[in-house]
C-alpha cells in the first residue's frame, strides 16, 4: 500500500462509497470482529438495507469495520446517527462539506440564542469530523485536502462565532456595524489563525492557535464603550462557544497563548501594544510563527493594515545572517543530545521526535527566515509550498523537496491516524509492540514490522535533511580550535574571534575560565596525568559545550561541576572519547545542578551513560532485578550490600533523570521506570532482611510477610524525589506464635523488630547516603497504631473503622512483595473493601471536606504547585478516588492503582463523561511531564523568576509549548477546567451528611 498517495482527488461528483481506495487491516486475532455486523443488524430494516447496498462497494465494508474495531470515537459517531452515516456515503465529499459549512452557517445566523449556536456548531463539527476521517482513512482525500478541510471546517467556526456575538453586541446598541448583516467589517477586531491553521494544515484533533488585537483607534463602538474590556469579553465569549464541552461534545480546543507575553497579558491586545511589544521584544521565534499568520475572522481591512505593519518585524530587509545565531539556538533546543542509537518505533512522537513533522517544518520556515525579506517568493504560508519554492529558488535541491514531502504527507497521516482513535490531540504511537500492532492495522498495514520499516526510513531521511540544515555555515563549532595558546585567556584575540564565531555571547569571559582550567588549582587536577588530558581534551570540551542551548551558561555550570569534583580522571577520558556527551552534561549541569551533584561525588555514573543501551528501550522490572541482582550478589558484608543497593539506586536515577531531560524518555515512562527501581529495591531488601533476622531470631510456624506500596510507589506514578508509602502485613499460626531461633520472639512483637530493621535498611546512611525516605503513616491507625499490622486486623480495621480518606489511599494498595498465596489474600481483602456499596453523597462530602482541609494546611494559589493547587494533580487524583469508591461495587472493572487508567475505565462504563475525561487526562499528562522536571531540578517550591533559564527552556518543552509564558498560561487554564470539573462532580454531588 502507499501511504503517501494522493487519493481519490480526480472523482469530484462520485458519491463517497465510490472513491474509497484502501482499508484498515482486519486481522484474524482482532478481539471482536463481529462488533460492526451486530450494530449494522440492528438497524431498522430500511436503513440496513440503504447501507447494505453502500457496503458492496470496495473497501467500504472493511472501512466501517476497521473503524468500529481500532477507533471508538468515530465508532460512536457512526452509532449515533445510522442516517447521518448514509448521507455521507452517498454525499459528494467536497460539495457535502462546502454545503454543511454554508448551512450552519446560516442557521447560527438564525439562532435565537448562545446555546442554539453552540449546538448547531456541535453538529456541523461531528458530521464534518466523520466525513474526513473516512475520506482520509479511505484515501477518498490526499492527505493536504484533509488538513484543508479541516482548516476550513475551523475557520468557519471562528467566523460564525464571532458574527453571532457582534450581532449581539449590536442589537445591545454597543456596537454600530455600517453592514448589520456583516458586523465584523470595521470593527477594528482582528483574529489570527496562527500554526498549522494559519498555513491550512490542520491535523484531525488539533487545537486551533488563535492571537486576537485590536485597533482601539478604529472601531464602530458606541462612544461610551471602552474598546480593551468589550474585545476581552468578546474574545472570551468565542473560545467559549467553540471549546466548551457540552453534550454535543465541543467545535475546537483554543489556544490564545500565542499572543505577546500571554501569562501577564489580556486575551485581546490592542494594535499599538502588539507592535510596540514585536518591535522591543520579539524574538526569532515568534517571527517564523508569524510566518504562518493570516486574518481569519474579524475586521479583514484592519487585519490586513496589522500584518502589513508587523511584515518588516517577519521578514527583515537583507540576507538576515544577523539571526543566524539565533536560528542554531532553535536548532540546538529541539536537537539537545537525544542519543544517536535507532530510533524506537514504540513510543515515537511523529511530531517533535527525532526526523518528525517539526523538523521539516523548521527546515523550511527557518530558511524562510533568513532569505524572505529579500525573495518575497519564499514568503508563503503551507510547509509543502515553502518547500517547493525553496527548491524551485535553488535554495534546496529537487531530491530534498521530493524526500521531505513524501515524508511529510506520511507523517501527518500517522499523526490524523493516531488521533482518530479517540479524538485526542496526541501525536506519540504506543509504548508497546502488541498496541503499535493494532494501530498498524487500523492505519492498513498486515503487521506491525511492515509499518515500522515505512515509519523508520521516513524518521531517517529527514533527520539526514535536517541535521545537514545550515551545515556549511554553522558557527557552533563543527570544525576544531584551531591551535592557539588557550592558557593565554583573554589576552589573545584569536581565541575571542574564534569563541565568538562558536557562538558564545561572552567570549572573554569564557577565555578566562578556559585559563582558569588549564592553570587553576582543581582539586581534581591534582595528579598531573589528569591535568595533562584535560588540556588535550579543551579543544573538544569547547566544541562540546558550544552545541549546549545555552553556551555561555553551560561553561558556567561545567566550571561549578570541576570544582565539586575530587577525582575525576577517568570521567575526563570518557568525555574526551564522547563528544556528544559533553552537550548532554552540559544540559544536566545547567537544568538540574542534584544531578550534577551526583555526578560530581560519583563520576563512575557516568559509565551508564556510555552503555549502548542506555537510549535505548526502558528496561522492564525483569532487567532491572536481573542488574538489581547482579549488583549486590558478591557483597561482603551487610554493610557493602547497603552501599550497593544505595548506588545502584542512585545510578538508576541519575539514568532515568538524564533521559527526562534530553527528552527521549516520556514522563509516564519515566514514572513506571523509578516504580519498578523502587519496586525491585524494595523486595531484595526484604528478603535479605527478612533472611537475616530470621538467621537471628527464628521463623515463626507459617509466616508471613508482605509489603504493600501506597501513594505514588503503589500508582507507579513515582518522581526522582518520591518517599516510599509502605505498609508491612504479616501472618503466622496463632497456635504456636513463637519463633524458633536462639532469641526467640513472639508473634506481634517479632514482625514489629523486623518491620524497623527493614526501615533502617532503607534509611541509614551510609557512605552513599540514604536509600529512600520511608513513610508508614498510612499503615491502620497512622502513627498511634503498630508499625506491622496482621493480615486479619488490618481486614478488620478496613471493613469497621477506616476513615473515607484511608479508602480513597487503598485505591492506590499494591503488593510489591510476598508469596503468590499471601498476595493473593491481600488482594482479595483490599478488593472487598474498595467494592463494597456506599452512599455517593456521604463519599462526595468526605472528599471535597478533605480537599477543603488539604488547602487550608497547604494552600492553593500557587499555579506552579502542580500537587496542592486549586484544579492541580490532587484534584484529579481525588476525582479518581471518589469515582472508584462509589461505583466499583456495581462496576468492579473501575478499579485500578493508576489515576489516568481509573479515568480511562470511568469513561468507558459511562460514569465519567467523555468531556471532562479528555481535560482531566490531559491535565493529569502536563502535570505528569512537569512534576518530573520540578522534582529533578528543584528541591524547594519552583519560581519561575528566579529558575534558571535552561529549566524554563526544559519545562517549556516538556509542556509542548514555544516558551515559558505560553507554559505558565496553558497551566493556570488547564487548572481552572480541572477545577470547574471538581466541583461539578464532587461539590455538585455532595450531602450535608459526613462519615467515617
């Protein structure tokens, strides 16, 4: 199959069932064939047989089947309205869709009220939705004609939204349009469509990126109106009809955080602050954001004039090599070293991994850039248009524009694919080779290995055009120092031109330090054979530390880690081997200076970072108790056994840290990596304890012990910082509860020496400090009940005086060590407490009071505490709990440890809505990538404004965001939906009635 071909684009007038030329795979071990044929045999008779007659086409069937196996969104489309299905069908795709934008259109011109308009865009939007997908999953559409449509479908809800409330405000008397029926003409509102919308791009689940200014000095308002409040209510109005979810689900998702400084700026910004603020302020990437703009809504003359007037701030007068530099700072933030092994098929973000959509897309705007302001034929908006134009100009060559545009169009239809499963703005295929399986199917590949090979020869050609991109030009430094006299420092004006032309800002100041290592007196330069490679070794640290995002910085945080380190030779050589692993420490040094800490005490972890297989896939519990046990198997003494195993966990962190930070692990692998570390830590120290106190003190006549992981470790949702919530059960024969060895102990008594002689195993310190920070407060009781709790009082305790709060914490129980038959009585007991039924007002009640104390102790208006704030990770934690602790005696299948796999089930047994699932995984997402940067790389609360800026920078991408303003926006919006949806469902629900 050719998953770059055109499609069906020369059958206009051909009913849609007609022009269908490919299918998803169905493949024999699929789990339920047959759902589609159930559903079509439901049907009334008149309708099945409408589209029984449909389906004899080619490919029509096996379309509708492969979607009702592999995409439940759209399966639910077709299953709400079997009519609507047919229209499609039998529709002339292109002319159905112009007519189904006209018609809604019409109507919300019609529309009596905001509701009415909200629905009717709902509709317009679900129809549209399905119509694409099967035109794209069909090939009844090239792929450019799906983000077309797309991007016509949104431009369209834009426009529609904004007539309805400038008629409003017209027939309020605040507004005075010279054309009531075209309200917009002249009222000095003007919308941006930026991004992909901008360029007519769209992918299938996209946000659309929005900037709305005003020209305050030009506008149709009645005299008494002041322009910035009515725009700022108007703008919030339109990103209310189209992203609200209601039960018609929602049009788009808005982004309005494009704007200028949008964490401390107004949703709508007047003319003059714009240009005032480009023209100070702007920086290289917001001009080839602007590359894209155009008006799609609003006032177009007034829109036109803007653009117009922000041109010379896009597009600069000369061969703009002046920004050069700053283009090889874009290129190194996406570039930090991500590892030079294959890249992964499973868990790939086609978008901004290594050679995805981004890469091209940079690829062409940054060339843009830098010629546009003297070819204005470069000065186009699509990626593929500007790829051709470079090639058509002789700024790329043919073969170039020809490779990157079969591997755009490929890549973009893996990204509509994956987001088509359930309508989510996702852009990452599956962590795992069975899920990348089933999505080869439904994308129409026989397997997984014939997708992968398409997948990877598309990833490697553009990251071959990619890394070539300013090659010959580049002044970070490809070529070595040439032989200069670096102990010389600032003295020499060679050496500054040359760091100058590297790219550092601050070239005499990083001559100086340069002399300082050479002639300085650090403490690891002690032995001179160290000192003598260092010297040999300057030339590629230089090269080294000039391919860091932040240069200049990066010699800063390089000269604090030598001072820290006190034997260092071997680490010397190793970098010195390894070039790219400069940028990597560097990055490491400048973002999370624990990390560097550690490096510093123990250069020896630098060895995990040269393993072959260290970017390569997560290893699983398995490999990790494999190494776990490798490491500590020839101890000497219980002593070098602790030292192991705190090594070996700091080791572990290190690794897991450096790949959160270089971008090629996902935070969600990253939480399952530090649980399973922890996981394994945990059951080989207690069974090495357990051997020794038993070598001691005796067993007991059929003992017992388990350990029960709570909180984060139980979730598998751990961060580099995590303590350990733990419980200890045990059992024994009550007949005969005392041990057998030399100092015998009983019963209670023995599993309580034993529960603190597992704690001080993981909380002495030793030369290697401490394992784990232990917590047990969870255990019955807290603090005043036993360290270790038997089996059947801990079964009492659950089932007769546990507070709410202490099931909504059993949600999150897992057994992380014990016999398969004692876990198996555990589980049994902790399910038959979390199943059993209860009144959803008290629990509602007990919930949000929780909450309301948790706020009082901790606090809530502290947007970056992503734990404690109002609508932050508590919240959706909470909101999981509950859900669980009301529903899982009729829906058992509710219940799991991992708080965006409640939410999943939730929403599949109909208990949580679709809507608010997609916000709280969201949200629960973003915090996830962010709490793993914060808990890498700050030990206190995070402030932004006196965080570093290589942190902001790392946050800013693991947010997905172009810079930090944008990140702080987008959290303080995504924590009020989550709130909104807290109090919805809990503050909503919730009785007058309190109880345990």
């Amino acid at each position: 199959m050719n998953h770059s071909a055109p499609g069906n684009a020369d059958k206009h007038g051909e009913r849609l069932a007609a022009r269908f030329a490919e299918a998803p795979h169905i493949a024999a071990s699929v789990t339920d064939q047959g759902r589609f044929e159930r559903w079509l045999a439901e049907l009334e008779p008149a309708q099945f047989t409408r589209l029984e007659a449909l389906l004899a086409h080619r490919f029509a069937r096996g379309i509708l089947a492969g979607i009702a196996e592999f995409s439940p969104y759209l399966f639910e489309l077709l299953r709400a309205d079997p009519q609507r299905l047919i229209r499609l069908l039998e529709c002339d795709p292109d002319a159905h869709l112009a007519t189904l934008i006209a018609e809604a259109n019409g109507a919300v011109l019609a529309a009596s009220d905001e509701a009415e308009v909200m629905r009717l865009l709902r509709r317009m939007k679900a129809e549209a939705a399905l119509l694409i997908a099967l035109c794209d999953i069909g090939g009844g559409w090239p792929v450019m004609r799906v983000t077309a449509a797309l991007t016509d479908l949104a431009v369209a809800s834009v426009r529609a939204a904004l007539q309805y409330l400038l008629r409003q405000e017209a027939a309020r008397g605040k507004l005075s349009p010279p054309n009531p029926e075209a309200p917009e003409e002249g009222c000095g509102l003007i919308v941006l469509a930026m991004g992909k919308m901008g360029a007519g791009e769209l992918n299938y689940s996209s946000d659309i990126d929005l900037i709305v200014f005003f020209d305050p000095d030009n506008t149709t308002l009645a005299a008494d109106i002041e322009p910035q409040p009515f725009f700022v209510r108007v703008t919030q109005g339109m990103a209310r009809i189209l992203q609200q979810r209601t039960y018609d689900g929602y049009v788009f998702r808005v982004d309005l955080r494009l704007r200028p400084d949008p964490s401390s700026t107004q949703v709508a910004i007047s003319r003059d602050a714009a240009l005032n603020y480009y023209e100070r302020e702007g920086r290289t990437w917001e001009r080839a954001a602007m590359i894209k703009a155009r008006v799609c809504a609003g006032d177009p003359r007034a829109g036109a004039a803007l653009l117009a007037e922000i041109a010379p701030f896009v597009w600069r007068k000369h061969l703009d090599f002046a920004a050069l530099a700053d283009v090889h700072d874009m290129k190194r933030q996406m570039q930090t070293y991500r590892g030079q092994s294959e890249v992964a098929v499973e868990g790939h973000n086609v978008k901004v991994g290594r050679g995805g959509i981004r890469e091209i897309e940079f690829f062409a705007q940054t060339q843009q850039l830098i010629a546009g302001g003297r070819h204005p034929e470069l000065r186009v908006r699509p990626t593929l248009a500007a790829l051709g134009v470079l090639a058509s100009s002789n700024w790329i060559t043919v073969s170039a524009r020809d490779e990157l545009t079969t591997a755009y169009q490929f890549l973009r239809r893996v990204e509509h694919r994956l987001q088509m499963i359930a309508d989510e703005q996702t852009h990452t295929l599956p962590e795992d080779k069975e899920a990348v399986e089933r999505f080869a199917w439904f994308f129409g590949y026989p397997d997984r290995e014939a997708f992968a090979r398409d997948l990877l020869r598309q990833l490697e050609i553009v990251q071959g055009h990619y890394e070539k991109l300013f090659e010959g030009d580049d002044p970070t430094g490809t070529a070595k120092l040439p032989a200069l006299d670096y102990s010389a420092g600032p003295d020499d004006p060679r050496l500054l031109q040359y760091l100058a032309t590297l790219g550092f800002k601050k070239p005499a100041a990083v001559a100086q330090t340069v002399r300082d290592w050479i002639t300085g007196e650090y403490r690891v330069f002690r032995v001179e054979a160290t000192r003598n490679a260092f010297v040999e070794f300057v030339p590629a640290l230089i090269d080294g530390l000039a391919h860091a995002e932040e240069p200049d910085r990066a010699v800063v945080a390089f000269d604090h880690f030598l001072g820290a380190l006190q034997r260092g030779g071997r680490l010397i050589t190793l970098l010195g081997q390894n070039r790219d692993l400069v940028a990597l420490v560097a990055l490491v040094l400048g973002a999370a200076p624990r990390l560097g800490e550690m490096l510093a005490r123990q250069p020896q972890l630098m060895d995990g970072l040269i393993d072959p297989r260290f970017f390569g896939a997560m290893p699983d519990r398995q490999e990790l108790s494999g190494r776990l046990a490798t490491t500590v198997q020839d101890a000497g003494s219980y002593e070098e056994f602790l030292d192991r195993l705190r090594l070996f966990g700091q080791e572990s962190l290190f690794l897991i840290g450096t790949r959160i930070l270089s971008g090629t692990v996902s935070a969600q692998q990253a939480s399952t990596a530090f649980a399973d570390v922890a996981e394994g830590i945990v059951h080989t120290v207690h069974g090495l304890v357990a051997d020794r106190f038993a070598a001691q003190h005796g067993r007991i006549k059929g003992q017992e012990s388990a350990i029960i992981a709570m909180g984060r470790l139980g979730s598998r949702e751990m961060t580099a910082s995590s303590d350990l919530d733990l419980i200890l059960l045990y059992d024994f024969d009550s007949d005969n509860p005392d041990s057998d060895g030399a100092k015998s102990l009983q019963g209670a008594h023995y599993f309580a020496r034993f529960t603190q002689r597992l704690i001080s195993a993981f909380t002495t310190r030793t030369n290697y400090g401490v394992l784990y920070e232990i917590d047990m407060r969870l255990r019955p009781s807290g603090r005043a009940g036993p360290v270790a709790s038997s089996l059947v009082s801990f079964a009492d305790y659950q089932a007769n005086e546990a507070w709410t709060w202490e099931h909504m914490a059993l949600t999150r129980a897992r057994v992380v060590s014990a016999s398969p038959e004692f876990r198996e009585r555990i589980e049994r007991v902790i399910r038959d407490v979390l199943t059993r039924r209860r009144d959803p007002g008290i629990i509602a009640n007990d919930v949000a009071d929780m909450r309301r104390a948790i706020a009082q102790e901790k606090g809530e208006a502290d947007c970056w505490d992503l734990k404690y704030a109002a609508g932050a990770m508590v919240d959706i934690d909470f909101i999981a709990q509950y859900l669980q602790l009301v529903h899982a005696h009729e829906k058992p299948e509710i219940l799991d440890v991992g708080t965006t796999q409640v939410l999943d089930n939730a929403c599949r047994l109909g208990v949580l809505a679709q809507s608010e699932t997609e916000i709280l995984r969201a949200a629960a997402r973003l915090y996830h990538d962010l709490t793993q940067i914060l808990r890498l790389c700050v030990s206190d609360r995070f402030k932004p404004e006196t965080a570093g800026t290589d942190l902001l920078r790392v946050m800013a991408r693991a947010g997905d965001a172009p810079h930090f303003s944008s990140l702080e926006a987008r959290v303080k919006e995504t924590q009020s939906e989550v709130r909104r949806v807290f109090r919805a469902l809990l503050e909503g629900t919730s009785s007058s009635a309190s109880a345990r």
